[in-house]
C-alpha cells in the first residue's frame, strides 16, 4: 500500500528570497550609489524610479562630498558667433560624453590620431557640448563679467548689462541642480573685474573707476558682502590698466606691467613686493593663457608650458607636453584656457583649419576643440624641481557657431 501521508512540511516551503537594493535605507543606497563614476548615473537612473529620485536628490552630492567622491566636471561660456540677422550674446554649456546623452542627441563616433612625442595616442571625438537652459535670460552670461566656480557652484559678477551699462548683479548657477539664482549685489557696479577664492571668501577687485572701491569680500557661508571696501594697492592710475588675480597659499597676489602686489587678509593689507617674483607679468602678454594648480603657477605661450619657480624667478619648461599644439595636418590653433581640473591640468585650445592645400571648391572643414587632461608629475633632480606632464585623455569635438571664451571646473 502506498504511503498517502505529506511529505514532510519543509518540502513545500520556499527558500527564503534575498533582500533587494530597494529595501536598504536610503542612507545607506546613498553612500553604495555615491561610490559609483557619475558617469554611469543615467544608466543606473533608469533602473527603477527609486534610483531616479535618489541619484538626482541632494543625498546623493551629499555623500559624494562626504567620502571625497566628487569628479571635475567642465562648463564653458561660449560666444554665439554674430550673423547679419543677430546679435552677439553669451550662454554656456556643459561638456558632456556621449554616454552620458539621449538616444537623440548622439551624433557620429570618430577616431583619429595625433603624434605626441614620436608616439601615437588614440582620440575618440565622444564630446558634445549640451546647452544649459537658464529659466531666465537676466541670469545668461554677461560680456566682461568676473565667473568663479566655487565647489559646485558657479558664480557670476558684475559686466555688461543690457543697456550697456556697469553691473553690481552677482548670479549663482549651481551645477547640480542646474538652476539659478540671484546673491546680494556687489556694492559697487564693475566690467571686466577678477575674482578669486580663499578661506571661504570670494575677493572681487578691479572693473570700478573708484580705487577705494577697488575690492570687495563675499562671505559665502553667510552670502553676505563684508562692509569694508578693498582700496587699491597704490590708488593711481596704474591698475585702469590690465592686471591679473590669483592665489598662492594664503595670500592673494596681484600683477601689473609696472609691480607685483601681495594682500594679507589677515592683516588686511597690501604689500609690494620688491624681491622675487621676476618675469610673473608674462601673465600679462596678449594670447598667453595661465591657471594656478597646487599652489604653482602655470602658462602656455607661443606652444610651450612653463611652469613658474619661485626660487629663482624664472619660468622652466614642463616637460613631455612639446608636442602637443601642433600635429602634422592642423597647426594653426588659438589657445582658450589652462584649467585645475580636479588637481590635474586640463589644455583647452580650438585648432583652425589650414586651407594652404585645400582646392577652392573643397568645403571648409569646421573648427575643433580640443581638450587634453595631464597628469602632472614632481621630481626633484641635482639641478632642482623638474615637472613633467603625462596626457591621459585627449578628445575633440566639432563646434557650429559658437567661440568658447571661458572653461570653469566644477566639482560634482
């Protein structure tokens, strides 16, 4: 006789299922996705809603910054090129890979080589340059306005404003979020004014007739401006003329044709500086581009880098980085910008085409931009600092009718 009892109980249950990502925390996703290349957030995004609302939540920047996870990320203000029909107005964009646009928006792949000391490196023309849409048009970009990215932030100062006056304006443009906003106004109206970035505070100076009012403090914690006002280093006629801005260490340097001048915060006053610093006002030269990275002094000039050494005043060659502007069938270029892209260097420069043996009915081939990361490297020799530069990435990207004029990295 057959045995018609049931099989033992545990026969007919299941095993229990494993817990899905949608069941941790959101803490905690947070904190797993943050780890993850930003890059492959659309990817990730279109898994479920739930990915969707957390990767595009202040959560998410949040634990990125918490654990240092942030990458460089590249937004150009860029000149629409004046036609018969329209004027001349300024808007920016973001440098985007290809993986990380719509279906829509891919355009077609292309390689291409370059030689870069004797050797060849391998280019994908992946880049494409997204439009930001501004929800309104007094937030666009001015002409002669001070930009400084702060974080993941970009603020805006002062320039021209449609009636062609001086602006005191001063607008937020956050990179996250992509939406805009307005700061308090500067106290004094400016054009063509540099800005720059120390201890949480943002100094901007110049673009004012006032040399009392040469400068002022934004306090970005408290967004408010600090009531006193920055006179100039001299109060002549000397800074009507151009000048440039940065930062080393703690103090804030300013350079003139004629002097060099240092400002102390912390004793709230300028110094000139009489000794070292010779041959800086190379800065100042017309098609000379330069940027600050890890508290050195970098400029491009005529197709070579240089690096600035403090210790003897002069400006030394990096090395590895020869060959770079020019190649075999593009020569002609017009350097844009040297950028601290997230502690390395980024070269930013539009090669023009050569025509010299093109036949007159050929069709003229558009512009490129170019961009080049370089992975800087110090050594120290008998004869003293050495620095070297490595291309990591080099990539291009054909432009239609816009002239790139500024490059800001923002931190996301």
């Amino acid at each position: 006789m057959m045995n018609s009892s049931p099989p033992p109980s545990s026969s007919w249950c299941h095993e229990p299922s494993s817990p899905s990502f949608s069941s941790v925390p959101d803490e905690i996703a947070a904190n797993c996705l943050a780890r993850v290349s930003k890059s492959q957030y659309r990817s990730i995004s279109s898994v479920s809603k739930g990915f969707y609302s957390l990767l595009s939540s202040p959560e998410i920047y949040a634990a990125r910054s918490q654990i240092g996870a942030t990458e460089p990320r590249l937004y150009l203000c860029c000149e629409s090129l004046r036609t018969a029909t329209t004027s001349c107005c300024y808007s920016w964009y973001n440098l985007m890979s290809l993986s990380n646009c719509d279906d829509d928006e891919r355009i077609k792949k292309g390689e291409a080589f370059i030689s870069v000391d004797w050797g060849e490196i391998k280019i994908n023309s992946e880049l494409r340059l997204v439009p930001v849409k501004l929800s309104s048009s007094h937030l666009r970009a001015r002409s002669k306005q001070a930009n400084l990215a702060v974080g993941s932030e970009i603020y805006q100062f002062g320039g021209i404003s449609n009636k062609g006056n001086r602006s005191r304006s001063v607008c937020v443009f956050n990179c996250r979020s992509h939406t805009q906003s307005r700061a308090p106004k500067m106290r004094v109206t400016r054009e063509g004014a540099r800005a720059c970035l120390l201890a949480g505070s943002i100094y901007v100076m110049g673009g004012c007739r006032d040399k009392e009012c040469w400068g002022e403090v934004f306090d970005i914690k408290t967004q408010t401006w600090k009531k006193e006002l920055l006179p100039s280093p001299t109060g002549d006629d000397e800074f009507d003329c151009k000048f440039e801005l940065f930062v080393l260490g703690a103090m804030i340097y300013v350079i003139t044709e004629r002097n060099k001048y240092a400002y102390d915060p912390k004793q709230g006053r300028w110094l000139l500086l009489d000794m070292g610093f010779a041959d800086l006002k190379r800065i100042l030269k017309i098609g000379t581009v330069w940027c600050v990275l890890d508290n050195i002094v970098f400029m491009e000039f005529c197709g070579i880098f240089r690096w600035y050494d403090l210790s003897s005043g002069k400006w030394l060659m990096v090395e590895g980085l020869t060959d770079l502007l020019y190649t075999k069938v593009e020569c002609l270029y017009r350097m844009v910008q040297l950028v601290n892209y997230g502690g390395k260097l980024l070269i930013v420069w539009v090669v023009l085409p050569d025509f010299e043996y093109k036949e007159p009915s050929s069709i003229i081939p558009e512009e490129r931009i170019w961009f080049a990361v370089i992975r800087l490297e110090k050594r120290l020799t008998s004869s003293g600092l050495v620095i070297s530069g490595e291309i990591e990435q080099l990539n291009y990207l054909v432009h239609g009718s816009c002239n790139p004029l500024t490059c800001l990295s923002v931190s996301l």
